[in-house]
C-alpha cells in the first residue's frame, strides 16, 4: 500500500477514515486554490453538498465551517466556488470522478448489506475487500491530472 501525500495524510486524519468524496475535496481545493492564483487576504468558499468532500476542501483551501468561511449551499452540485478580494473561481467534480467514486460506493453497499447478521470473521474479510478497493483507487485519486478530475469555471478577475 501506497502512503498518502501529506495533504492527504491530513484529509484522512481530519477526516476519521479513508474515501473516495475526502480526497475529491481536497484535489478541488487544491485546484481551487491553484488556480486562484497568490491572493491577499481571506477565503471565502461554499461548497454544493454536505458530503465527505468538506473535510477535503477545508484542508486543502484552510476553509472552515468552525469558521465559517467554508458554506453549504446544498444545490446538490459537486461543485466548490472559492473567493478571494481579487477572484473567484468555482471547480467542479467531472463525471469521470464521480463515476470512479460510485464504483466504490456500490461495491460497499453490497459489501455493507446485511452487515449486522454477518459473522465476525465474514465481517472482517468484507472490510479487507473495501480496503484493498480503496488502496487501489486513492492513489489514482492523487496522481490524476486536475482536468481528469476538475472542471474549471473563472468566474471574474
Ligand atoms: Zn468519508
């Protein structure tokens, strides 16, 4: 198993466990915060759906609810928008992404089905299964090139 890079490392940490949605948000705030270029002053981000994604972002961009200066809009977009005094940019989650994070979710839902009748042992050998699944996903998740995974909208400079 490959270690995370260490925003990553942080995401996970913040964040209590490993997927696919916290490390999303951490590649859209880093895109976010690449392409907003050096800015003055503090960030403002709203983000389109309370998802694990939020851990990501608040780590990447320094956003934060407790802060708040990371918000929820709830419109059910995977998308982030991020302001600066000088820009602001919005990325959003291309449908590549979001496919290769709901391979994972189903393959969990089937794993995950009838979970508290399973044996100890059966139990054990399901979660092995999403773990190998997620030690072969998240790395592709941290290698992959912004636009396989981000799509980019300047919104004004
Ligand atoms: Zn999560």
């Amino acid at each position: 198993m490959m270690n995370p890079p260490e925003l990553f490392a942080r995401i996970y940490t913040r964040h209590g466990h490993r997927c696919p949605m916290s490390t999303l948000g951490g590649r859209l705030g880093l895109a976010a915060m690449k392409w907003l270029g050096d800015s003055a002053g503090e960030l403002q981000a709203v983000y389109g759906n309370r998802t694990c994604a939020m851990d990501g972002i608040a780590e990447a961009t320094g956003c934060s609810e407790e802060a708040g200066t990371l918000v929820v809009k709830s419109d059910g977009r995977h998308a982030l928008f991020l302001q600066s005094s000088q820009a602001s940019i919005e990325v959003e989650l291309t449908a590549e992404a979001l496919e290769m994070a709901c391979r994972y979710r189903s393959l969990c839902n089937r794993l995950e089905s009838g979970w508290d009748g399973l044996e100890a042992e059966e139990q054990a050998r399901r979660r092995t299964e999403m773990e190998a699944m997620l030690d072969e996903l998240l790395p592709q998740f941290w290698q992959a090139e912004d636009r396989t995974l981000v799509k980019k909208k300047v919104l004004s400079f």
